[in-house]
C-alpha cells in the first residue's frame, strides 16, 4: 500500500526528479524568481524553504549539506555573458575554475581574465541566507518563497503556469480583509445551504400591519371626515 508516501512523481524517474528539482532551485537561486509549471513549482518549493533554512544557519556542517542535497553550479553575469561566449575552452576553464580546481566563489578580476563565475553555494549562503535570517527574526522560520499563479497557460498541453520567487525582506503578509465580497457572500450561503440552516430570503417591503379583530378578521379602515372648509359665520352678521 502507499501510505505516508508524500511528494510529486511527475511522471518521471527518480534520478530525473532529482536532478529537475536541483537545476529548478539554482535557477531560483541564480534569478530570485522562475517562470515555471504550477505543479513542479509546488513540487520544488519545499525543496527551496530546507535550502534557505540552511543558508541561515550558515554554520560549514550547513554548507555541505547544501552542496550535497544541491550540488553546485558557476553564474555567468549578463553583462559578461557574450564575452564568455567567444572564449576558447582554456580561457573558459580559468573563468569557471582556479588553478587548484575548485570553483570560484565570486566573481572578482584574475591574472589573465577579466572576470570569474560566480557559484550558487555562495550566493545562497552569502546574499539569501543573510537576508532571510533579518525576515526570520521578526516573523519567525519559513515562508522563504511564494507562488503567483498567472493567467498562461502552456502551448501544447494547456498546463498552468506560475511564478515561484523568493520574498523581500520587508514584504508583509497580505492583511485579512473584513469587507463583505461576493466570494464570502457565496461562500456563506453554501455553508448554510449544506449545514442545514435556514437561508433568509429578503423579500419586497410591506405595508403597514392592520388592526384585526376578535373574530380574526381585518377591520376596515377608518374614514376621515371630510373637514367642512366653508367659514363659520360670525356672530355680528345677520
């Protein structure tokens, strides 16, 4: 039986899921927010969340956790993207790595090149992590990204599509609104249709209630005189 099994197959094999969910979160890492479907954004975002929570922590146990759960990759900046483009494959290994073989980890001028890559195991515990920490001190642990649906739909298969980004660091959570809405007014109806209640129908104005008598009939209304609009006649006319 498949109890307790949580998570998103996404039609695809184990080793595939795992290397989709990776290059999704350095793209995340690399921009700070992605143009993606909405389920693997919903499948990669709890992914992203342990990711930052170790950046915060920032401790070197934290950092190869990060660099085994996510492994790392070099950012070429746009602006140094048509340069990186032209070089041959010797320059380029001096752009991605030193001459120890580990990775650069930001960009900065070397001996022979104008510029370095910049890698993602850097940029998260360096830029993210920090910023993070500030929100997670004043509004306590998680809550590192957010999904946007978006209208678009996919061509070919009409899948939905959302943007999965990380939050600012002053953004605050949307406020409770108390205005009566449409959406609530349906919701409450449906709420008591299906608990039972009696829904309250508000019917035309009525009249005003008239007298009844003891027999329980309604006694007809009383008719005014008509006020006698001739002027009396004065007593020293005769």
């Amino acid at each position: 039986m498949r109890h307790g099994v949580s998570g998103f197959k996404l039609n695809r094999t184990s080793a595939h899921r795992v290397a989709m969910r990776r290059n999704v979160v350095q793209s995340l890492i690399e921009h700070g927010e992605i143009r993606t479907t909405l389920t693997k954004a919903r499948a990669v975002r709890g992914f992203a969340e342990r990711l930052v929570t170790l950046a915060i922590d920032g401790s070197l146990a934290s950092r190869q956790r990060a660099i085994a759960l996510l492994n790392d990759r070099a950012i070429i900046a746009k602006e140094n993207q048509s340069d990186y483009d032209q070089m041959s494959d010797a320059k380029r290994h001096q752009v991605l790595r030193a001459r120890s073989g580990r990775r650069h980890r930001s960009s900065t001028t070397k001996p022979g090149v104008k510029f370095t890559a910049e890698s993602v195991i850097h940029k998260l515990f360096a830029e993210v992590g920090p910023r993070m920490k500030k929100r997670a001190e004043s509004r306590g642990p998680g809550g590192y990204t957010r999904i946007i649906k978006l209208a678009d739909r996919r061509l070919g298969d009409g899948t939905p599509i959302a943007i999965l980004q990380f939050v600012g660091e002053d953004d605050k959570p949307r406020p409770k609104g108390s205005e009566k809405t449409e959406r609530k007014r349906r919701a409450r109806s449906k709420y008591s249709f299906y608990a039972g209640k009696a829904k309250t129908r508000r019917g035309a104005r009525r009249g005003p209630k008239t007298e009844t008598s003891k027999t329980g009939k309604p006694e007809p209304a009383a008719v005014a005189e008509p006020a006698d609009t001739q002027p009396e006649a004065s007593a020293d006319a005769e």
